[in-house]
C-alpha cells in the first residue's frame, strides 16, 4: 500500500515521495526490535550484563567509587552516564543503579547504596537523596581493563570509549540472574550460589565433556536472596538441560505458641521478590471474602536487626497446619518463578542450559586471561629492554656523558648512543631523560634486582600462554579466589516434591539442605 512522504529538508522542500507503508514499517520494526534485544533489554551471557548496568559499573569505576572511598550522590552518577555513555533517559538509569544495590534483588549486589534504595514493597528515594559507590565484588568484574583484556567500542556519538564487556572474574548471569523483556522474547533468570557456581565452573573446566546431571551435583538449584524453600527439583532440572522450566517457592515457615492457648505462624523467609505488604493484604482480602478462616491477627515484626518477622496469630480450635495449607494456596507464601534462560551469544539471542551458560564464561574468561597475559609480557619485554640499556650506560657511565655532552642536539645525541653503545633508540631515549640520581651505586642494584624479576616474570607467562593446563588452571584459581571473597552459605532450602511442614525452631537449626555439594551450606 503506497503512502506519501513529505521531505522536510530544506533543499528538496515540497518534495513528496511515495513509499511503500508495509515495507517501511518492516524496516522499522525490525530496526527497533534489533535495538531493544541488543540494546537494552537482554543480557550478555558472557558477563551477565545489560548495556546500561554495564555502563553504571564502569562509570563508576572511571569515576574511582571504589569501595574504600566515600559514596557520591545517586544523580551524579546517572547524569556522568547518561551524559558519556547511555543515550537514554535518567530514570531506566536509576532504576538500574537501584537494582544493582538492593540485596533482596541481587544475591550479591554490586553497588554498595547509602540511603532510602526501596524495599520489597516500597520504591527508593530520589536520585538526589541516595548516595552510592562500588561494592567489592564489582571491582572483580571491572578489574583488568587497562590491560587490553576486553574490545573497545565507541560510545553513541564517538566521543568516549566503553567495553563490550566487563571481564567478569565470576558468573555473574547465573550468580545474581536478571529478567528482561524485549521484541518477541523475554529473559528471567534466578540467582544462585557463587561458591556452587564456582563449583560447577572448575569441574567444567578439568572435564569438558561434563553432564547436566555431573554439573547439577554442584548446582542443585537456584539460590534465593531472600532465602525461602523451592519444592520439586523437575523444573530445575528441564531448565538446567534447555534453559527452560518452572518451580514454586514457599515461606519458611515455624509454628510457634504465642502465649497461654495461643498458637501462631512465624514467617522468616518469603519467596522471591515478595513483601511482607503484599503478603498482608492477600490475607486480608482472603479474610473478607471468607475464603480463609482461622487466623486470628497478622502482626509485621520485619526491621533492620531481626529481620523479616511475620506473625499469623491462629485462632484456638483451628489446626495450625490447615491454615497454613490455605495460606499456601490463596496467598503468595507460595509462588512459582519460571525460569527462561535468554541471552546474547556473539549479539545473538540463545537460550541456554546451563552447561551452555558456564561454557560461553568460561570461554570469556580464557579468553581475558589470556589477552591480559600477552599484554603484560609484552609490558615486560618492554621494561626488560629499556632496564638492559639502562644497565649499559651505568657501566659506561662516564663515555655516556662525554658522548651527550659532545652532541650538537638532542636527536645528534640519541643516534651516536645508538651507534656507540648499540644501543634501540627507545633505549637511547629512555637514558637521555635519566635522571642524575639514577646513577648511583645501589641504584645499579636496584635495576639488577628488577632484570632478574622481569626475566622470571617473562618466563613464567610464557610458559602459562603455551600451556592450555595452565591456562585453565589460572582461570579456575581465580574463580576460587572470587568465590572465596565474595561467596556467602546457600539460604535458599532445596526440597524435591512432598508437601512442605513448618519446622520448629529446633528444626530449622538442624536442618540439611537437599542436593547441596559437600562443603556448601
């Protein structure tokens, strides 16, 4: 169907030209699809990131927020990324910075916020009135980027650099997950447990040819920020073999007495991204609309020290355990989270078990390990080389001056050094910008000591990139340091079907976890 235009600049003004309105709009939509998947909305599998968190983190390490360092207002990290990096408006921006520091979204947050950043039911505070700054474990996936370990891309008017990806020195798409909806498809990935992750990843790693099953030995299931219980381990398993599947989580639940005949639910852990507010008023509208009987009061103890503290009190007569069956049922003490592994593979959109989501890491992070150590034995061979020629002058010191000294100019100068001592130019050039107190007995030492050092340094990264063990072996001691310093006990119980009973106190404290590896708690 054709359609007219109408050319607004001012050389062809009036000018109309007919267009065919089905192909412009093919053209267009799958223009704008192409920029919402890449763009905006899906995640690289090989650091877990969207574009916009990609960019708040290295803003914020150009920025030097680094975590022994004061916190800076919220704004002024949107607008230096808004301004230098992300063409869009300030508000996905926040919203981004804000999901990065919020522990209950994130099992381990990136950002470190000070200030009102929002609760489970409550959105945060403005941008002006937050502050915020890098938490540790974002300096392990930013570090290393000065030393040529990712590619470059220009930002969205040239000006400025940015990384296509941050190094990554954990999985960080499987560790915290992300959800993502964009043009015809959709991403929500649950977090999970750094140091199983890690366990997983080595295992992968000494054993290529590794099974779902071998892999689910380290990775029993999600593990959840808030905690809570996931019942049934089938849809974990389908996703974990193709990226696709469904499980439900539910309250952690204890019944405790609360005074003489009196009995209630105490509710510690809820499932994922669910609020005690939320939780309140289902029971309420449940309440009113007689569909729940039996319970009595509902009481939010939840603060800061003692944590999330939901008190149900149970009406005498009524059996604890029934209530908690309808709760189950007609509230969000129990919810289902569905999990659909999409993410960007070479800027394509896959989906992915998770044998596939450690082996694209882990090809990433072979790969930035072996780029940042051909640059520094480059950096080496480079120091070595001006060190030698250093050495050279000091030995020859007073024939060097006399040669300076006899020269016309600083070019006439560099040459003779060159032709006298045999010297490279860059070495030539390094020893005419010596400093006088270089040239003394011990500095001598000094640059011996260092020879030796940049000749064992040299040495041993030549060695570790002609080796694929020992190039593998690097990866997986990094992994184990990152898991080290960042990695916290699992929260989250594992139950494989059967109903769910309310533990005592006594119980909770005892309790096993299901399908966990030896060493993860």
């Amino acid at each position: 169907m054709p359609a007219s235009r109408t050319d607004s600049s001012p050389a062809d003004h009036g000018r109309i030209e007919d267009v065919d309105v089905s192909s412009e709009m093919q053209t267009s939509f799958l223009e704008y699809a192409y920029s919402v998947i890449y763009s905006r909305a899906l995640p690289d599998a090989r650091d877990g990131l969207k574009p916009v968190q990609r960019r708040i983190l290295f803003q914020m390490a150009d920025m030097g927020l680094r975590p022994d360092r004061g916190h800076v207002k919220s704004a002024r990290v949107v607008g230096e990324v808004m301004g230098k990096l992300h063409p869009h408006g300030d508000a996905p921006i926040y919203d981004a910075l804000v999901r990065l520091a919020q522990p209950f979204s994130l099992r381990v947050p990136l950002v470190d916020g000070h200030g009102n950043f929002g609760s489970l039911d409550d959105g945060p505070a403005a941008p002006r009135y937050t502050e915020a700054r890098l938490a540790p474990p974002a300096l392990a996936l930013t570090e290393n980027l000065d030393e040529d370990v990712v590619d470059f891309i220009p930002n969205y008017d040239g000006q400025f650099q940015q990384p296509e990806v941050l190094p990554a020195a954990f999985p960080n798409l499987l560790v915290n997950g992300t959800t993502g909806i964009a043009v015809g498809m959709a991403t929500n990935m649950a977090p999970h447990n750094l140091i199983e992750v890690v366990g997983a990843a080595t295992h992968l790693l000494d054993n290529p040819e590794a099974t779902v099953e071998e892999l689910m030995e380290f990775v029993p299931g999600p593990d959840l920020p808030g905690g809570g219980i996931i019942v049934g381990l089938d849809g974990i398993k389908d996703a974990y073999a193709n990226g696709r599947g469904s499980f439900r989580t539910r309250a952690k639940v204890s019944i405790e007495s609360l005074g003489p005949r009196r009995t209630g639910l105490i509710v510690t852990e809820l499932p994922y991204l669910v609020g005690p507010e939320r939780v309140i008023e289902k029971i309420k509208d449940a309440v009113n609309a007689k569909k729940l009987q039996g319970i009595s009061d509902v009481t939010d103890l939840t603060d800061r020290h003692h944590g999330l503290r939901l008190v149900i009190g149970i009406k005498t007569g009524f059996d604890p355990q029934a209530v908690l069956d309808h709760l189950y049922r007609l509230t969000p003490l129990e919810d289902s989270f569905s999990i659909n592994n999409v993410a960007l593979v070479e800027g394509q959109p896959q989906t992915l078990g998770l044998r596939e989501l450690l082996r694209v890491y882990l090809d990433h992070r072979i790969s930035v390990v072996t780029r940042r150590s051909r640059y520094r034995l480059t950096r080496r061979k480079e120091r070595l080389h001006l060190v030698e020629g250093l050495l050279i002058a000091i030995l020859d010191i007073d024939e060097v001056i006399q040669v300076i000294r006899t020269s016309d100019d600083g070019e006439q100068a560099r040459q003779r050094l060159m032709s006298v001592f045999d010297l490279s130019e860059a070495q030539s050039e390094y020893i005419l910008e010596l400093r006088l107190r270089r040239l003394t007995k011990f500095s001598r030492i000094e640059l011996e000591t260092e020879r030796d050092n940049l000749k064992k340094e040299i040495a041993q990264l030549e060695e570790l990139l002609g080796s694929d063990v020992l190039l593998r072996a690097q990866v997986a001691h990094e992994l184990d340091a990152a898991a080290e310093a960042f990695g916290t006990p699992r929260r989250t119980l594992l139950l494989n079907g059967g109903p769910v009973q309310p533990r005592s106190r006594a119980a909770a404290e005892s309790e096993v976890l299901i399908g966990a590896r030896p060493g993860a708690q």
